[in-house]
C-alpha cells in the first residue's frame, strides 16, 4: 500500500508541472488560427442597399469577443468602439461648425476603475471634405496614446500582453471605418473582406521566427506586438503586415494650426 502511494505521490509530482506549462504554454501562444470555429458572416451582401446601414445602433454586435478572417487575421470586438468613433467623427463636424474648439476623447479600463483621456484643438478652417480625414487622424493618434498608455507600469501589471495586440489597431481601424461610412460590422465583414467567423481561442501573444543566417538553429520566440493599424497574419514567410482593401483605404491628414493637433492627456480613476 506505502509502495502504491508512493508511485502516485511520484506520478503527480512528474505530471502536475507539466499540466501547469501546457496551460502556461497556451496561455501566452494562444493558437495561430483558430482551433474550432463558427461562420457567422458570408461574403456577398450588398452594403449601402442595407437599409440598417444609417443606423449607429445597428453597429452593437452580440457576437463573442474575438472574430477570425482567413486572409485578416483577428478581430477583438472589444475594441471597435473603443474612443467611441462615430463620436469622434461628430465631436469634429461640430467643431468646424463652431469655428474651432477642443474635442476629448476617453476610455475607461477594468470596469471604468481607470481611465485614458486626451484632448485635441480642431481648426474651424477645416474644409468639409477633410473633416473625416481630420477625425481619422486624431483617432490615429489617440489610438495609439491609448496603447502606450496600456503598457505603463501599473497597468501593465495586470495585463503585460496587452497593450498593442496583434488585434487591437486593426480593430479600432474596422470600428472607425464603420462609423465613417455609417455601415454596420456585419456590413464590412460581408462586403470587404469576404466574411468572418467566431474565434473559439485567443489571438496569439508569441510567435516563432526562424534564423535565416542559420538554418539549423532553433527558432527564436518573439512577442507579437502590432503598433499599425493594418492586420498583422502569419504566413509561409512569418508574421506580415497586410493592407487593407482599397475601398478601405482611408486619407489622413497632417497636424497643423489650420487642421488639429494634440494638447493633452490625462489618467482618471473612478469614473471621474
């Protein structure tokens, strides 16, 4: 019975370190593709004859958290709304109305326990034909304010993979894009990038990149990280940044005096 007990006692000891690296190990790799999915949106609907499209409240979605496209790559729809687009796009157009005056933008994090908010000065001499380029670009670079601000100590603490996901951007380039043209995701999935499917894994954190000076060499493991707003997708050759479609193709426009600019940011914690 001692000699019984014993032989489990070891078997535990030799197994149970290694269950906890698999679950370590698919925690920080997640899957390079999805491992079962859903398809949700087929290609082929025809966008503006949608009579929902003019409808901001046609853009919620119910679908689970992560999407995965077969050419794009992931999608977080956490992060469509993020900075709330479609009112970046109607804080500028009032802006120009008014002459000029200063627009913010905020998110909160960790159920609004804290928050990220930077203001930006909107010329009032912006033309109507680049008030979406102007309010592309201040998304541009709060988007990209946001991120960093994510990976700042002690906010990276609670989340060290997620500032500049291989998901984000690119999703915060689909919500805006949405917004601007007044589609709902459903919409752009179908009619842009040829449908989409329920991801039943997380997007990847790491991923593996050969030597090409030695080919014999072990692979060398290399964060994920994507600071564009283009889809970053494992191919043959490695992790590549993809351009979008050309009809998503979307003009910014410089910072200046006469168009808009930065002024500044703030962090909030409490809701404010």
């Amino acid at each position: 019975m001692k000699l019984k007990k014993r032989l489990a006692q070891f078997l535990i000891g030799m197994l149970m370190p290694l269950a906890v690296l698999a679950g370590l190990y698919e925690y920080v790799l997640g899957e390079q593709r999805p491992y079962k999915s859903l398809n949700i949106v087929l290609p082929g609907r025809d966008c503006l004859a949608d009579p929902s499209h003019d409808s901001e409240a046609a853009r919620k979605t119910p679908w689970s958290r992560y999407l995965y496209n077969d050419t794009y790559g992931w999608f977080d729809t956490s992060h469509f709304n993020t900075g709330h687009p479609a009112q970046v796009i109607s804080d500028v157009v009032t802006a120009v109305q008014q002459n000029g005056r200063v627009i913010t933008i905020s998110q909160g994090v960790r159920d609004n326990l804290t928050g990220y908010s930077a203001s930006y000065w909107v010329s009032g001499e912006v033309d109507e034909a680049e008030i979406t380029a102007v309010a592309w670009s201040i998304y541009v670079d709060w988007s990209t304010r946001f991120e960093q601000w994510q990976g700042e100590v002690p906010r990276s603490l609670a989340g060290p993979f997620t500032p500049f996901s291989i998901e984000d951007l690119p999703s915060q380039y689909l919500g805006f894009f949405a917004a601007a043209h007044r589609l709902t995701y459903e919409q752009v999935f179908a009619c842009y990038l040829g449908g989409i499917e329920i991801a039943t894994d997380d997007p990847p954190h790491f991923g593996f990149e050969d030597d090409p000076a030695d080919p014999n060499s072990l692979p060398d493991l290399l964060r994920l990280r994507n600071e564009t707003f283009m889809p970053l997708v494992e191919t043959e050759a490695g992790w590549e940044h993809l351009p979008w479609p050309p009809a998503m193709f979307m003009a910014t426009a410089v910072s200046k005096p006469d168009t808009w600019f930065f002024i500044a940011d703030e962090t909030w914690y409490f809701d404010r």
